[in-house]
C-alpha cells in the first residue's frame, strides 16, 4: 500500500515522533521504574548507552589544533582514507573501486547527510510541473519525510509490514510515479523493525533507479550490529553489477563503454550505533561522485562540517573492529532475554539487525501511555514513525518500539517490567470480557 501526501515544513511537529511524544506524554504522571533511584528509563531513542573506546578522547586530545581551523571540504584525508579501506574490507569491494577524493564525503552523522542530501538531489519544479517525489518505507525513520518537506517533495510511502518482510517494494511503484520520482531510500537494517534487505531486493532497486533516473539512498547506519550474518551493502551489490557489466563488454568488444559502477547510488555510514559514539556526529556517505561532489557543496553552504579533532578519533574508530565485536555481543544477549522474558507472553520477532525491538502489542499507543504511567517506561508508539492512510490508520499503529541499548542486567529488570505490565493489561481486558459475558 501506497500513501501520498506533502508536509508542511512549517508543521514538522505534527509528525516529529519525539515531539508528538513529549505531547502525549507530558500532562500524565509518571510511574515509579523498576530502578532504585526511581528514575526513569528512556527507551524511546536509539541511543546506545554503553561507551565509545577510551581512545577516542585521546585522539582528540593529539588533534585539538583543528579546533581553531574549520573542517576541510570533504574531509581530512586520513578519514576518508580511512572509510574507504573500512567499506573495501567490509564488504569485500574491488580494490580501488572506492576512490576516497571522489566517493566518499564525511558528514555529522546519517542524519545532517540524509537532510543535506534531500535538499541537494530533488530539484525545485518549473511553474505548471509536478513537484518531485521522493519515496520511503513506510513506517520510517523522520528524518526522510522531514528532508522531504524541506525540499517541497511530494512523499510517497510504501509499506513495509510483516507481509513484506518489513521492508519495501519499491517495484510495486505505479509508472507515473516513478517517472517522477528523483530520491528513494531503503533502510538496512531497517529503522524500526531491524530487517535486512537480500541482495536481489537490492539489486532490483538500482536497476530501478537506473532505468528511471532517480537516486537511492542506502541507509546503512545500522549494518555493524547484527545478530548471526552481516548486512549486505548496495556498494557490493554494485560491484558484481559492474563485474557483470564488464564481463558483457568483453564478449561484445562493439560494447565499449561501461555505466558507472556507482551510478545513482549513495551509501551512508555513521559511528553513532556501531562504535557508541551518538554524540561525536561522525560518518560518511559513498558511492555516485557527481552527487558527492553536489552534497559537498551543500554541506560547504550549510555549514554541515565534521571538525578536524573529531575525524581523528572517526579515522581510529573505522579502523578498529574489536570494540564493534563487544557491542554487537552486548545487544545479542539484549535481545536473547527480550525471547526468554517477553516471548511467553506475546510473539517476540528477533531482527536480523539493529538493536530496536519492534513489539506487537495490540494498541502501540495505548500500551506507551501505560508504560509511563505505571513503570516508568518511555517508548516509541509505532503509528508515530508511520504515515497514516486516507482511513486513519498506519503500518506501525499495533506496535511500540523498544531500544534495547541498557547494558544487559539493566534491560533484564526493565523488559521484566514490561511483562508484568503487559500480563496485568491481558488480565484486566479478560476480566472486561468476562464481566460483558
């Protein structure tokens, strides 16, 4: 299912989900946690709460020269040096098929990339044209159908359910469309329900993008926590594209020219999940040079910059894997007591990456409103990352969103809280029945 619709950026509270959840949330009183200082437990954010590797501070520490000069345009070398080996490693990429001087750009985060981007790829419509469409799954993370509205775009959102394995099928795009669509972004694993895209749902995508010109965003911010297999990347999935190109070339030597191998294709990557690091505001996007270069001057416009201290430490981070080992140890064992505590109770769907867990619960809003009041507990309703239908209702309104992001005896007690809550609401709507009855 398809929903259509603009947003004014001048009511981006309307469907700012921190936002409409401080509303919701703010006139009721709030319920003791399951903590000894009775404070509150905020899983409503994907924040991770454990801590970046010590020598991060160090790094900024030999680098703290650069805090008198401004970022470098695109990035310092040794960071994009630095991304660059990181994505060949990771994803077993051709050597020298990611040059870091023209496919890579550091960023503050995914965030300020995916904003900068937005405004940077879709182009402002003539007088008497239809504005450009950009297309997400549906539910989604805000900051696409902010960056939308930013831009003026129309937003189509196509729903990613369990029917579709959470994630969207963008082949399922009437041709009017996406003759008019200029940006599309696939989320993998996906944000909120932590599902990983196949390399065949991958590849029909850029073939998509290709063969009506628009541009992919791949966000990949999540890709280093997962549970049993790594994520694929769309930058691996678009070099056995150009293996195959190239191998049809040879056998047609009247074939002489190649696509480019990164052609429509943008990949972001941030430190903020993978090494803890939420509040550095490091990462990077990769993949078609043209836009890179385009972005790069948004960014110098909008002054979107990644200090140099801050690169040094990014450039030691990308190049460490031991510290992403320990954290991706940590959520897995999150989500083994999310199985054992909460899926007696109800169907508990472990994710294949990421560290949401995304709950069915019948009302999404309803229980979010009971966790605050009675245990302390701040979540995410899933209808406030989902766009609402013409009838009302969205993808996400039957769940809640939990960031399992606590060390391990700290989540044990929360998600114990969290059933004992969700049996006495079972209890009380069986004793309604049963006094209707």
């Amino acid at each position: 299912m398809i929903t259509r619709q603009f947003v004014d950026r001048q009511k981006l509270q309307e469907f700012h989900p921190f936002t409409r959840l401080r509303t919701l949330l703010g006139d009721l009183p709030v319920g003791r946690s399951c903590l000894e200082d009775g404070q509150v437990i905020n899983l409503s954010i994907g924040e991770p709460q454990t801590q970046p590797p010590a020598f991060v501070a160090e790094e900024i520490e030999k680098a703290a020269k650069g805090w008198s000069k401004y970022p470098l345009s695109k990035g310092t070398a040794e960071y994009l040096s630095a991304s660059a080996n990181w994505l060949e490693q990771r994803y077993n990429l051709p050597q020298n098929f990611i040059d870091p001087n023209k496919h890579i750009l550091a960023v503050p985060g995914t965030r300020e990339g995916l904003f900068m981007t937005a405004l940077t790829v879709l182009s402002t419509p003539k007088k008497g044209e239809e504005a450009p469409v950009f297309l997400t799954p549906n539910p989604c993370y805000h900051v696409y159908t902010g960056a939308a509205a930013a831009a003026a775009a129309e937003v189509v959102t196509v729903s990613a359910t369990k029917e579709s394995g959470y994630l969207p099928d963008y082949t399922t795009i009437p041709k009017d469309i996406l003759k008019r669509t200029e940006l599309c972004v696939l989320c993998s694993p996906s944000n909120p329900e932590g599902a990983v895209a196949d390399p065949q749902r991958i590849k029909d995508l850029i073939s998509l993008a290709r063969k009506y010109n628009f541009v992919v965003v791949f966000d990949e911010c999540y890709a280093e926590i997962y549970n049993d297999t790594p994520p694929h990347s769309a930058l691996e999935i678009a070099g056995e594209i150009a293996g195959e190109i190239a191998a049809e070339t040879d056998a047609n030597l009247s074939n002489s020219s190649q696509a480019d191998p990164l052609a429509n294709i943008l990949v972001f990557h941030s430190l903020s999940k993978r090494s803890s690091a939420a509040g550095l505001r490091c990462g990077f996007i990769a993949g078609d040079e043209k836009w890179i270069s385009m972005i790069n001057t948004t960014c110098q416009v909008g002054g979107a910059g990644v200090p140099i201290p801050v690169q040094a430490a990014g450039t030691r981070l990308w190049q460490d894997e031991e510290h992403v080992e320990v954290n991706r140890k940590l959520y897995k064992k999150n989500f083994d007591l999310a199985q054992k505590i909460l899926g007696k109770r109800i169907p508990v769907e472990i994710p294949a990456g990421g560290f949401c867990l995304w709950l069915e619960v019948g009302d999404g809003i309803e229980v979010t409103k009971r966790l605050w009041q009675e245990a302390g507990i701040r979540v995410m309703p899933g209808a406030y990352m989902s766009h609402a239908n013409s009838t009302g209702s969205s993808p996400g309104d039957r769940y809640i969103r939990l960031a399992l992001v606590y060390d391990p005896d700290f989540m044990e007690r929360t998600l114990e809280s969290i059933r004992d809550l969700l049996d006495s609401m079972n209890n009380s709507t069986a004793n309604d029945l049963g006094a209707r009855n």
